[in-house]
C-alpha cells in the first residue's frame, strides 16, 4: 500500500495534466505549423485535469503504485501526449485504466 495519500496523488496527477498542456503551449509557440494542434491538446489535457477528483480513489492508489520507477515515469509522460493529441481519452479515469493497461500488459 502507497504512503502517499489519495488526495496528494491526485494533486500529483492534476499537476502533470496541467504542466504537460502548458508545455505544449509552449510548444506551439515554436511550431508555428503545428500551432493549433499542440493547442488543442493542451486543451485536451485541461479537460481531463478538470476530471482527477471524480477519480475512484482505489484507482488513484493501483496508479501510484505502477508509477514509481523511471522507465515507469518515462512512459507515463509519454502516454500523457498520446493521450493530449489522441482525442480518445476524455476524463482522468479513462487515462489511468489505459496507464494500467499499458504498464501491466492488458489489452
């Protein structure tokens, strides 16, 4: 079981939607082509941090537990933008039962 509380995975999780949305919109300020796409996903990524306290706190705490390590990190960031530019995930619970799926070898 995490020591970390759910309220502060939450926090975590809320953080990394909103710091990745603000990369990209730091992102699109150099790619002038590809502007309004890294916008959109930013703003993807918005809509899903709106969505972290409607997460069931069991699946906070089975998400904290897969992301401790690097490579697990590495993959959590690079799942944030498949997700930002994929359009399919639309709430935060969505995102996590995909991080599950991905780091445990489900479907």
């Amino acid at each position: 079981m995490t020591t970390m509380s759910v309220a502060r995975i939450a926090d975590a999780l809320q953080r990394d939607f909103s710091s990745t949305a603000n990369q990209l919109r730091q992102e699109s300020r150099l790619v002038k082509a590809e502007s309004q796409r890294c916008l959109d996903a930013a703003a993807a990524l918005d809509r899903l941090a709106a969505t972290v306290r409607e997460v069931d706190p069991t699946l906070l705490v089975a998400y904290h537990e897969l992301v401790a390590e690097a490579a697990d990190r590495s993959r959590h960031a690079e799942l944030l933008r498949e997700a930002a530019f994929g359009g399919k995930i639309t709430t935060a619970s969505e995102y996590i039962f995909a991080y599950i799926s991905d780091r445990t070898g489900g479907g």
